[in-house]
C-alpha cells in the first residue's frame, strides 16, 4: 500500500529537538531532530543498530537523552512527566512481553485492573478490541505459552489499546513470526491503524512493512536520519548512496 499523502493540517504529536545519546563509547543518536505527526503512522527504518529503538525508549521517558529535548503533544518529556505521559501511550514490543504467569485476559486487562476502572467498562471494552484484532475469545482463557506467536501479538495489541492511548509505539511487533503469520497480521495492522486514526511510531528493518504500513518512511543510520518521504521519494531522490544501496537490497518490492 503506498504512503497516503500527509494532510496541511495534521499537527506534531511528538517533536525530537537535536537529541543526542551515547551508551559508554558508542554515541546512539546524534544531534537527530525528528517530527512525527499526530494521526499518522511513522516507520522508523533501518538495519539494527541504527538508532530506532533508542528513539522509542526515549519517547517513552525510559532513558533520557544526554542532549536536546523530547516533546509529546506539547509536553515536555521529563523524569517528572514521563509517568503521565506513558498513560497516553501503547507499546508493543518483538517478543510481545506478556507475562507468562497471567492468562490473555489477565495480561490484556492488566492496567485497568490496577486502576481500578470499573469492571463492566473494562470487560465492554476487551470485548471491542477482540473484534478490532480478530481474535478468537477462547484464547483469552489461556497462557502466553498455549498460544501462537501470531496470537501472542495481537493480544499484547490488545493490551497496548485497551486504555485507548493516543499513541502506539510497535518496536519490531512482526519480527519473530513466520513469513505467513507475518504476512497476515501485517494487513491487519494496516486496517486498524486506518480505522482508529491514532499517532503510530513502528521499528522496522523490513521496508515492506515500512511501505505498507508507514505514512512517512524515516530511513535512519548510524544513529541519523539519512531521508524522510515516501517510497516514490527515496528511489527518485535518494539524499545519500546508502539509500539507494539500502533499496536495492529488496529488488523484488514493488
């Protein structure tokens, strides 16, 4: 699916001004400034090491950066704030993280419950979202372990949109599934993500699910955003030879 054309009036939902980070003698980012708009999905992409999940976790105020700033809808992400705005925001990460110990229903209904929401409010809402992923309801009865990989990610989306956060941060949510399953959830993500309109940020070193599922395409390495667009934009003006060499590696991409 080509990258749909970005509205005038979408809005910045999450602005990166100039952060630069290093773990001991490796420097993570550096000096990157980055927009992503508010309703729109954004895919970070490039080979491991570049970058890309560093930018997640410091969205989501788990590190901070040794420089610059970090700002979500406005705020500014701080060790003071990042509590409050990590209750806007939903995560799924490779290895879905849900907790071996707890069935799909109590993984998924895990925040709310701690909450304390009201339960019909919660269970209403389990309900839309086994419609939204299509998951069949038996399966919330049952352990991480009794499931498929397949299965395993779309409960942890469940889990990621049961308090219907703004934004959804996906940090390689398809790598670990076999090319099928793969394929499958991949179109599946691309329909909720058209239908619920929320501000995605998705880690990917594969540039077809950066096409299928990405607004924008930001292509990062070595801790740098080397070009910004559309699929169309990077092969007919490519910024830099990495660009094109970083293409030419899926010659069967249409």
């Amino acid at each position: 699916m080509p990258c749909r054309p970005v509205p005038v009036y979408c809005l910045t939902m999450i602005r990166l001004s100039g952060i630069g980070k290093v773990f001991g003698s490796l420097t993570a980012l550096h000096e990157l400034d980055l927009d992503l708009l508010q309703g729109r999905t954004t895919a970070l992409l490039g080979p491991s090491g570049c970058g890309k999940s560093t930018i997640l976790r410091i969205i989501l105020g788990l590190i901070e950066p040794e420089q610059g700033r970090v700002e979500v809808d406005g705020t500014r992400v701080t060790a003071a704030t990042a509590p409050g705005l990590r209750r806007r925001m939903g995560t799924v990460i490779q290895s879905g993280g849900l907790f071996p110990h707890l069935t799909g229903r109590e993984n998924v209904t895990l925040l709310p419950r701690h909450l304390r929401l009201d339960p019909q409010r919660i269970e209403s809402r389990l309900q839309e979202l086994l419609g939204l992923t299509r998951l069949p309801p038996s399966l919330l009865d049952r352990y991480p372990h009794e499931v498929s990989g397949g299965q395993a990610q779309r409960l942890a989306l469940m889990r990621a949109l049961m308090l219907d956060p703004d934004i959804l941060l996906l940090d390689e949510p398809l790598a670990a599934l076999d090319p099928l399953v793969r394929a499958e959830l991949r179109d599946d993500l691309g329909t909720i993500f058209r239908k619920l309109g929320k501000t995605v940020v998705l880690v990917t070193h594969d540039l077809v699910e950066a096409v299928e599922l990405g607004d924008t395409i930001v292509l990062m390495r070595e801790g740098r955003v080397v070009q910004e667009g559309g699929l169309k934009d990077l092969r007919a003006h490519p910024s830099d030879p990495f660009v094109t060499r970083f293409l030419g590696a899926w010659r069967g991409l249409e």
